[in-house]
C-alpha cells in the first residue's frame, strides 16, 4: 500500500496555512492577516526570480558570460537573503510562509523560462520584467501597509525588496542595454 505524502495527516499540522498564531507585537489580527497575505506574495515573486537567476547563471553564454555569470550568482544569492527577510517577517507576524515550489508557482505572476537556454539579451529582459513586476507591487503593498500602520513590514518592504530590486534591475538594465547595442 503507498502513501500519499501529498495528504498530511490532521495531528502532524501544528498550523495550518492561512491561520495566525496570537503574536504579541501590538498589530491585530486583521493587519496581521493582510500583511502575511501580502508578503507572501513577494515572497514567492523573489523565490522565482531567485531561480530565473540562478537558471540564467548555470546558462548563460558568449562574450560577457565570466562577467554576467558572476552578476547573477550574486542577484541569487541577495534573493534570497531577501526571501529569508520575508519569511521570518511572516513568521514575525504569527502566520506560515510558502516554501515549496509548487506553491511558489501557483502564487507568484513572474513569467517561468522555458526549460531550453535562452539568449543573453532574453535572459536579461526577463530579469528585467521580474524586477519590474515585483517593483511595481513592492511599492503598491509598501503603501498598504503604512497605510495599516504595520511599520515593520513596510520598513522590509521598502527597505529591503523595493531598494533591493531596483539597484538589481538597474545593473541588469545596464548589461541588456550593452546587449542591444553591441549586437
């Protein structure tokens, strides 16, 4: 008989996704609720653009590969420093963080790469449409949660994704433009 580890067993969950656990940090329920619900979603945006660039470093090709393998190997590895902020700030705020890709892909709107090696220019114009993707919902949930007056993770929010992601989308942007001019 096999087992499908895909149904856990109800006594082996000690929280399930969605609940809070009571979290003494002076933000109620409801805001808690909102910001997990939100960081999440950046949360799974930046694991998949973690691994657009980590899938760009072990592919990538041609006359600038030394310089844009070393570049993407250090975006991945400051993704995911970021992810781990996020999910700690989830964590923070008494709720449970996405951590298996299949979650990750079902959440997040950031475009998947085909299996095949893409050029460098693809390869930088879809890093540069992750970061603007994620850019553009930074800065709309950095506002709702100032707006809820969740400090914290607006601080992390604008602090960490929105600055973190633009200095990556800037150097990217850089190297792409390189690309279109030198063809």
């Amino acid at each position: 008989m096999s087992e499908d580890i895909s149904n856990e067993r109800a006594e082996e969950i000690v929280q399930p996704f969605g609940h809070l656990l009571s979290i003494a940090i002076g933000l109620s329920a409801e805001v808690r609720h909102k910001s997990v619900a939100a960081l999440n979603r950046l949360l799974a945006h930046t694991l998949a653009l973690r691994d657009l660039y980590k899938k760009a470093h072990w592919q990538t090709h041609g006359v600038t590969f030394y310089q844009l393998h070393l570049l993407y190997d250090k975006h991945a590895e400051e993704q995911a420093a970021i992810a781990d902020e996020l999910a700690e700030r989830i964590q923070m705020l008494g709720g449970v963080c996405l951590a298996l890709a299949a979650d990750v892909v079902q959440e997040s709107r950031i475009a998947r790469a085909p299996r095949g090696r893409e050029s460098v220019t693809r390869q930088l114009e879809r890093l540069v449409e992750g970061h603007r993707m994620i850019l553009g919902e930074g800065r709309e949930l950095a506002r709702a949660a100032a707006d809820i007056q969740d400090d914290g993770t607006n601080d992390l929010i604008v602090g960490r994704v929105v600055r973190g992601n633009e200095q990556q989308s800037w150097f990217v942007a850089e190297h792409l433009e390189h690309q279109r001019t030198n063809r």
